[in-house]
C-alpha cells in the first residue's frame, strides 16, 4: 500500500477495502485462510470483535491504522504467523491468547474436542469426567472441552513451563481455572503421580509429531511454521512417533475400563499409529478419525 494507495487512489480505505485488500495479498502469498487471517489482523489494528468489520463495513481507516496495518501485513507476508502478531487465534469457535511459546491451535485438532463432547454426552457418567491432556500448548483442548463439559476437570501437563503460563491465561479468560491442574513434566510422567491415575476418561493429546523427513521439506512444514513456532511442541523423531509410543504403551495404566485414548498425529503416520494402539495389551477398538478436510489425524482406542 503505497502513500498514493492509502490516501486518494478508489477512495477512502474503508474496512470493507481493507479486508478485500489483505485477503488478497495472503491468498497471492498462500497464506492459510487468507479471509480469516485478514479478520484477525484488522480488528486487531481497530480494536474491535471481527463482527464490527461488516457491522461497520464503510468505516474509514485514520492514516495512523493504515500505517500500523501496512506494517503488520508486510510482516505477515514476510513469514511472522498473523496469530503471533495479533496474540490471538480461534479455535473451537473461541479466541484464545497465543504467541512464540505455544503453539497456534489448528483446526485439525477440533477433531478430538468434537470426539471427546459426542462420547460424554452419549456415555452415562462421562460428563462428569476427568481427562488429562498431554503436550497442554495453550491449553486449547483443555479449555474447550471444560467449556463444554460443566461437571469436568482435567490434568494438563506440558514439559514447557512457559506453555503452561499461557494455557493458565486462557482458562482463566474463558473461566474454567478452578477445573483444570496445570501440572509441568515429560509426557505421562505428572499423571502417573497424580491421584486421579488409573481412572481417567480421557487421556487426549495433540503431541509433537513431525518426522524428520517432513521438517525441511517446505510443501509439508510451512516457512512461517518451521521458522517462528516452537520446535519442542512440533518434531517427533525420525518417524514422528517418539512422543506417540509411550502415550499408547502408558495409556491402559491410567485410563479405567471404557476410558477413552485420543492422540492426533501426521495423516502420513496415522495408519502406523492406529496399528500401535491395536497392538497394545489393555486397549481395543482402534481406529482413526478424519479431521475437517478429510485427512486421517486422530487415532481413537478404548480401554478394555
């Protein structure tokens, strides 16, 4: 957007000119959901909920705006992920804070939110569940599903203090704090000491899961991704797995009987996975899960 651009070429850069305009750009530069990043990024410069953009569509931006999103967008298309620059992404149809030291949530992993609510509200007793979830991030999963389940409580752990610190940020902002232990630690290790071991309802986990072999290849990991998300949270070891098999082997001994085993991992792995969960002694009934676009990302099993 040049000097002429922001102030007389078509008229006064209305908020309805502005997203077709950033829209644009992010779709030229293959941004994932260009319409929805534009949202994000111009209610943050605004100041507004996403919904006061159509509401007042022919709002006119002051030059001090346009310069500030000039700068955003050019950062955007430059790699730095939108949610980063705004502290915001949306999942599960709720904003949540987010920035370099979690995560962004994807909409893939809605998946084991949508798995978990339908299995509760159709299996007595589970409502009132207790669930541990594993590799905590932002505490996105966590969240959304005490959002949803009023009588739950979950044990959410995350070998990184500093994701922890933002997971807490999110249950407190969207009120669920009081239901939810935020326990640091390695994988299982804090839920095997945990006086709720041996009978969960759910053990979930969206754990890193990238093989190495997909890490520099840029039609499977992003720039923006590979560069600006935290590693830890993201590679799996060779095959992607080093994080998944030990969730699978330690999942029967703390899960109670009918419990549920809810993992997300890399469509190229998820047949390898689902294999690993049928294999294992005290769990049964394994199978994958598409996510939105049709992808197989979740693998479900029951304890026997």
């Amino acid at each position: 957007m040049s000097t002429s651009e922001r102030t007389t070429k078509g008229g006064a850069w209305t908020s309805k000119r502005l997203l077709a305009w950033i829209a644009e750009r992010f779709k030229h530069s293959d941004l994932e959901s260009p319409r929805l990043l534009a949202e994000l990024l111009l209610a943050h410069v605004l100041g507004c909920e996403r919904m006061r953009l159509y509401m007042e569509a022919d709002r006119p931006a002051t030059p001090i705006e346009l310069d500030m999103l000039r700068s955003l967008v050019q950062r955007a298309l430059d790699g730095e992920p939108v949610q980063y620059l705004t502290g915001e992404a949306w999942f599960f149809s709720q904003p949540f804070h987010v920035d370099k030291r979690v995560l962004i949530p994807r909409p893939s992993t809605e998946t084991i939110v949508e798995h978990v609510l339908q299995h509760a509200r159709a299996e007595p007793g589970f409502e009132a569940a207790t669930l541990a979830d594993v590799c905590t991030g932002s505490g996105c999963i966590a969240v959304s599903i005490l959002r949803q389940l009023r009588d739950a409580r979950v044990i959410a752990t995350d070998l990184s203090t500093d994701a922890l610190d933002v997971a807490r940020l999110n249950a407190e902002r969207h009120d669920v704090l009081d239901r939810l232990d935020l326990v640091p630690g390695n994988l299982l290790e804090p839920i095997r000491e945990h006086p709720a071991a041996g009978s969960l309802h759910y053990l979930v986990s969206n754990p890193p899961y990238i093989p190495d072999s997909e890490w520099q290849d840029p039609k499977l990991v992003q720039a923006s991704v590979r560069d600006h998300e935290p590693t830890i949270a993201l590679r799996g070891g060779s095959d992607g797995l080093d994080c998944i098999r030990p969730l699978i082997e330690g999942a029967p001994g703390l899960l109670r009987a009918g419990g549920i085993l809810a993992i997300e991992t890399a469509a190229a792995t998820g047949e390898m996975v689902r294999e690993l969960a049928a294999e294992q002694p005290g769990l049964e009934e394994a199978r994958l899960l598409e996510d939105f676009e049709g992808f197989p990302r979740v693998v479900i099993a029951r304890r026997a």
